[in-house]
C-alpha cells in the first residue's frame, strides 16, 4: 500500500466507498486512495472483532480465576490455621474476602509494611493479634522518600504501641546465655534469663578461651577495606575470623559447630576461600550446607 501524503478523511472515504462502478474512478491517486479507504475500513472491522474478542476473553479468565479462588476459599474453610505471606494476603484479598477469618495473626509485624497489612484486613476481622518486636529492624522501605515524608517505615504494630494501646512484652528469654542477654538491658531493661538456660547444658567459656564473650578491636592493623560491586571486603579483618576458627578447632571444636558471621557478599567468600585453605578438615568435608545437608548453613 503506497503512503499518502494527505490521509484520507471520513468523509472522503465515505465518498469512495460509494462509489457504484470503481472502474469510473480517475486512474492515479483517486484509485489509490479509493485503496486506502477499503484496507482502512477493514482494519477498523477487524480491530472492532479483536476488542469484541478480547473482552469477552478478559471477562472469561475473571470468570474462571474467580471460580478458581471459590474452589480454594471453600477447602481452606476445612483448616483451622491458614498461613500466607503477607505480600500473598495482600495481593489474593479477593481469596480473603471469600475466606472471610475472623481471627488474623501476622507474625514479624514488627518489620511488616502497614500498607501491605492494611490491604490483607477487612472487615470481617474480629481479632488482630500482632507478633514481633517494635524495638528491633522497622519495615524495609525501597524508596527513602517514602520512609522520610510519610513514616512507611512505621508498622502498624509500633504506631499503636506509640499511642498507648495495652501490650504484652516477653520479658525472659531463653535463646542466649546470661553474659550475651546483659547487653540488652539498655533496650530491654526487664529482660531475665530462664531457669532452663542452665551452665551444665552449654560449654562456656569454649575450649581454648578464658571467657565466653570478647571484643577484639583490631583497629588499622587489618588495614583499609574495599568495596567492589556494592558489597565490601576486609582481607585483614578476614585472616584474623580465620585465626580464631582454627585456633577453636585446635582447640578441640568441630568445626560443624563454628558459626561465622559476615555482613558482605564479597568478605563472605574472601573468608571461605581462607578457611578452605587454612583448615584442613573444613577443605575436605566443607561447611555444612542447605545443597549437601538439607539445612540451613552456618551464616558466613
């Protein structure tokens, strides 16, 4: 199809399109555009078909997704206990809705967005128990903006802390030994160490030293880190954690039983590749990973 230099009006082409013998048309660009007004009217049909074809596709899949979320709604309605993600709660509402608990318990509320939960609620909620500890990480917030000017970065669970609503705060802890539970008491200043947390069910202080907690400043011995690709390493600070490990394992600890912590992507490997080197033991059988073990490997 030639292009036109001036496209063919509606009325023009209404014009065309009447026109009983074709062959009455001028030769040239009459005719070319009496082309112009046919393929045109058939792509307007056409597009008319599509759209017409697209809804009732469109109105079929509603259809079909909410048969779909019925069926779900009416078997979770045999459990007691349903568990979602709160991002999954928030983006199946209609599943909610059909489901309807009058009971909902958000686990790590704390860290959770307000938004996210707010949109998970509904009316038919009698009872909102919230689980978690305002004292600790608030919710992530990708844009800081948000978090700046309009407090995303505040759960629902710390906003009615803040205005007073009654609340229930554990206040014995049962996860660390008493020395490491000490340095809460800034933050948590009735926190107590259960009974169960008894000296004879733990080695401490660890084989090979004098207490079971120490600060090690290594100050600029460990030299400057670098960054690389948004994650940091510290290759001095990185021999010393091996030193200690070996010095542990020498001590008689398995080295199952060593956990190391790394903020950073990059010091994680630096220091794995150490320990591969250093640690005879650890380079033949290697940490317990989730690919050889099927559990949770030791945060490095």
């Amino acid at each position: 199809v030639l292009e036109l230099r001036l496209p063919v009006g509606e009325v023009e082409a209404a014009e065309l399109l009447a026109t009983e013998d074709v062959w009455c048309l001028p030769k040239g660009e009459t005719r070319v555009r009496f082309m112009h007004a046919i393929v045109r009217e058939q792509y307007e049909q056409a597009e008319k078909g599509y759209d017409a074809a697209m809804q009732a596709y469109l109105l079929a899949v509603e259809k079909l997704r909410r048969e779909e979320m019925r069926g779900q709604a009416k078997l979770l309605r045999n459990f007691k206990v349903v568990g979602m993600t709160i991002s999954g709660a928030a983006i199946n509402r209609d599943a909610l809705e059909e489901l309807r608990p009058s009971c909902v318990l958000v686990e790590e509320a704390a860290e959770t967005l307000e938004p996210l939960l707010l949109a998970a609620l509904g009316p038919w909620v009698q009872r909102l128990i919230l689980i978690g500890d305002h004292k600790q990480l608030p919710p992530k917030v990708e844009e800081h903006v948000l978090a700046r000017d309009y407090f995303f970065d505040t759960s629902l669970m710390e906003r009615l802390i803040a205005n007073k609503l009654p609340h229930v705060m554990l206040e014995v802890q049962a996860r660390m030994m008493p020395e490491f539970a000490a340095l809460l008491t800034s933050v948590y200043p009735a926190l107590r160490t259960s009974a169960r947390v008894a000296a004879e069910h733990r080695v401490s202080p660890p084989p090979g030293c004098a207490t079971s907690m120490f600060f090690w400043d290594t100050g600029k011995a460990c030299g400057e880190a670098s960054s690389e690709g948004g994650s940091t390493e510290n290759p001095g600070e990185a021999c010393a954690v091996v030193a200690i490990a070996v010095h542990l394992i020498r001590s008689g600890v398995a080295p199952d039983h060593i956990t190391v912590l790394a903020p950073y992507a990059l010091q994680v490997a630096r220091i794995t590749r150490l320990l591969a080197l250093e640690v005879p033991k650890v380079a033949e059988s290697g940490w317990p990973s989730e690919q050889r073990h099927g559990k949770v490997p030791p945060t490095l």
